[in-house]
C-alpha cells in the first residue's frame, strides 16, 4: 500500500542515513485483518510505514494476512494431527518465522479488543513455543516483536499490553517503544485510511510507528551481532521437568 508522498519522502530520506547494516535482518509481519485480499485493510496503511522503511534498508520482509490462509484455531504446531483435514501455519512457521529476526503482530480493534484473527496466530506461535535451539534455549530466543494496531474506537493500549505480553512469554525480546496504533475518537468517526480526519495525517501515530521499526531493528541487529540472548541461566539443558504424558497444553 502506498504512503503519502510527504511521509514516504521523510522515510526514505531517514533510511538513507541510517548507520550500520540491516540487509542481513528478515521480518514477518502478521496482519490479522478480518478482509481477504485484495480488499484494501487499514491496518494495511499502517503498517505501510514499517514496510517501507524495512524494505529501504533492504530487510527481507514476509507479509501474512491471516484470513487468506487455512490456518485452523489451536495451539498445537500442525492441527492435522488434531483433526483438521488442512493447517497452512506449519510451512508459514518454517518458512517465514524460523528465519526471521523480527515478527510484528499487527491488527483491528473490534469490541475494544483484538481480532480472533490476531489472537489466533499468537496461539499459533504458541504451539511452537516448546521447540529449543542448541543452546537449550525457546525457540524464539533472538527474535524481537512489536504491535500495531487500527480501529476507530478506544483499546490501543490495551491490545499493545496482550500481544506484547504473549510474545515476551514465548521467548521474543521487546524492545522499548514497540507498539503503534491508530484508534480515532471514541465511537463511530474515521479509519486509518480515510481522507477526512483519518490516521494519515496523525504526526504522532505516524511518529510513534516509525519509533517502533527502528527500535525493532536496533535490537535485531544487536542480538544477531551477539549471537542471540546468553545462554548462562536460561539453558533447558541445566533442568530436569519431565512429566508423565498429559494433555495440559502449557507443556514447555
């Protein structure tokens, strides 16, 4: 989607002078938008501002929206096994997930809260949570995550503090500033998109956004530079917890 020609100018000119090298950074972003391509999603427009500034510095950049795929409610990594006769989510996490150094959930208020799409994917991470690297480490160790959220009604704040929540739990590191939203005035008023008052033309949403993407790859580029989180007293290999088999999903 793309973004107004004064916002784009000022991105563009920013990423060029930005030190050090970011080309070696993957990003996949989930928008759990409730519209299937190609109806347009306003928070499509909000997260042109990441986009943009991740693909100026040459990060690869892998776009889901959720509702487009077969991706069946759960937190089990393939609910084939569990009786759905298809699950996209397995080769979206090896594909896209495995290899990214930055995930960012991204989604609409809707009832003051986030979308069954957006919290469907966090359950989907979720199954994975249990993997470990070789260090003994969760999976997502290394990883950074932000939030950014649309609508037009009150709950921004509060859909930030969920998402980010459950993805520091899984393992992802947080960086500050992390989240950016759009929500209008209270009750019924403009979206992200409209022309006439809607979330465009908001310096600071527009300033918060680009805090949270650079500050996403600040932190990336640190923890890949480090090798990743230190592995001293957080290591798995340090612990014995097994258990006999149950069917408790808060298994890692």
């Amino acid at each position: 989607m793309a973004l107004p020609g004064p916002i784009l100018a000022f991105i563009n000119r920013q990423a060029d002078l930005a030190p050090g090298r970011f080309e070696d950074l993957r990003a996949v972003i989930f928008n759990g938008t409730l519209k299937r391509s190609p109806e347009p999603s306003q928070t499509d427009g909000l997260l042109a501002i990441a986009h943009g500034i991740f693909e100026r510095i040459g990060v690869t950049v892998d776009e889901v929206r959720t509702v487009d795929h077969e991706i069946p409610p759960g937190i089990w990594p393939d609910m084939r096994e569990h009786g759905y006769g298809k699950d996209d989510f397995p080769a979206i996490y090896r594909d896209l997930v495995e290899p990214a150094d930055i995930i960012v959930i991204a989604g609409p208020i809707w009832l003051g809260d986030q979308s069954s799409q957006t919290r469907k994917i966090i359950e989907r991470l979720y199954g994975y949570a249990s993997e470990i690297n070789a260090a003994g480490q969760w999976a997502y160790y290394g990883k950074v995550g932000g939030a950014v959220t649309t609508g037009n009604e009150d709950g921004g704040k509060h859909v930030s503090a969920q998402i980010l929540y459950a993805l520091q739990h899984l393992g992802v590191t947080v960086p500050p500033q992390c989240d950016a939203y759009w929500v209008g005035e209270a009750g019924p008023g403009p979206s992200y998109l409209d022309p006439d008052g809607g979330g465009e033309a908001n310096a600071w949403t527009t300033r918060n956004t680009v805090f949270m993407t650079w500050n996403l790859l600040h932190l990336a580029r640190m923890l890949k530079d480090a090798g990743g989180i230190p592995s001293f007293g957080n290591s798995t290999h340090d612990w014995d917890l097994s258990r006999p088999a149950h069917p408790n999903p808060e298994y890692r």
